[in-house]
C-alpha cells in the first residue's frame, strides 16, 4: 500500500512541480502573464489549472491521511500563483514522505471514509479500494488534465515530462 500510494504520488507531485515551472518559463518568454496559464481550462465547465493542481495535491494527502488512519485533513488551496502552487506541492511531497508505512499498510484493511468538499461522504470497505477506486484515478485525472491545459496552451511538453524519469 505504501508503494501504491506515495510511492506513485510523491514521484508524479514532483512532475506536476517540473511542469510548472516549464509553464512559468513559456510565459516568461512569451511575455505572457502567468496568471493566463493558471486561469486556463480545457472547457467553460471544467476547472481551471490552478484547481487541476490543488486537486490532485488534495486526492493525495487525503488519501495517505485516510490510509493511515488520520483524520482527513483540510488542504489548502489558497494559492494563486506558480511559486504558491509549487510551495505546497513541495509542503505534500514532503509531508507523504513522512507518513508511517506501517499505518498505511494496516490501511489496506481498515475502513475509509472521504468526505467530499460539500459535506457529503463516500465510505469505502477498506483503504485498498479507496486507493484504488478512487483516490488514483482522481489524481491521475487531474495530473493529466493539468498537463492537457498547459500543452493546449502550447506549452511545449511531451509525455517524458508527464511520466518523469524512469523509476
């Protein structure tokens, strides 16, 4: 359970983290402002990069909390600009990095229960189908869609960026 979780999200924070600063150095040549890229989104309906970050960040410390058997905690998701994003993706890399192996991996049998923004909660039987129902396929959709913003917006990125270096 500890390889499945932060060993999978820690490495792909640290990506999002590279693309970021890929996009701070396409608006800087480009003389855009980088509140452009953050504000931009795949469609009228979808979230915005900026929230596309701060929710994959979410999906991952949340889930490592719940694994754990800690309560879920808030995360911030105040900030506005690159340097702020990349702050706390560093704060959450950092933090996953410290959770207990052993209390995630009892997490695997323990029951979750993930409380969405709204007060409404969705249990799961055990941490592994939180993990893996849920929590994973969250994260990856709003790494991917982080990416997909900044490569419409033409920043040049290419799958080795999302992937990152092997492991």
């Amino acid at each position: 359970m500890m390889e499945a979780s932060v060993g999978v999200f820690v490495p792909y924070l640290r990506n999002l983290s590279a693309l970021l600063d890929k996009a701070a150095d396409f608006a800087a040549a480009r003389g855009i402002d980088p509140t452009e890229l953050l504000q931009a989104r795949l469609a009228p309906d979808m979230y915005s990069l900026v929230r596309q970050v701060g929710e994959a960040n979410r999906h991952a410390t949340i889930a490592c909390a719940l694994l754990a058997g800690r309560p879920q905690p808030a995360v911030d998701q105040s900030e506005t600009d690159i340097a702020g994003l990349k702050a706390r993706l560093a704060t959450a890399i950092d933090d996953l990095q410290k959770m207990p192996a052993a209390a995630i991996e009892e997490g695997a049998m323990r029951e979750a229960v993930f409380t969405f923004r709204n007060g409404n909660t969705r249990r799961f039987a055990d941490g592994r189908s939180l993990l893996l129902t849920f929590s994973l396929p969250q994260f990856f959709f709003h790494v991917t869609t982080a990416y997909d913003i900044l490569r419409h917006a033409g920043v040049p990125l290419a799958k080795p960026d999302y992937l990152g270096a092997p492991r």
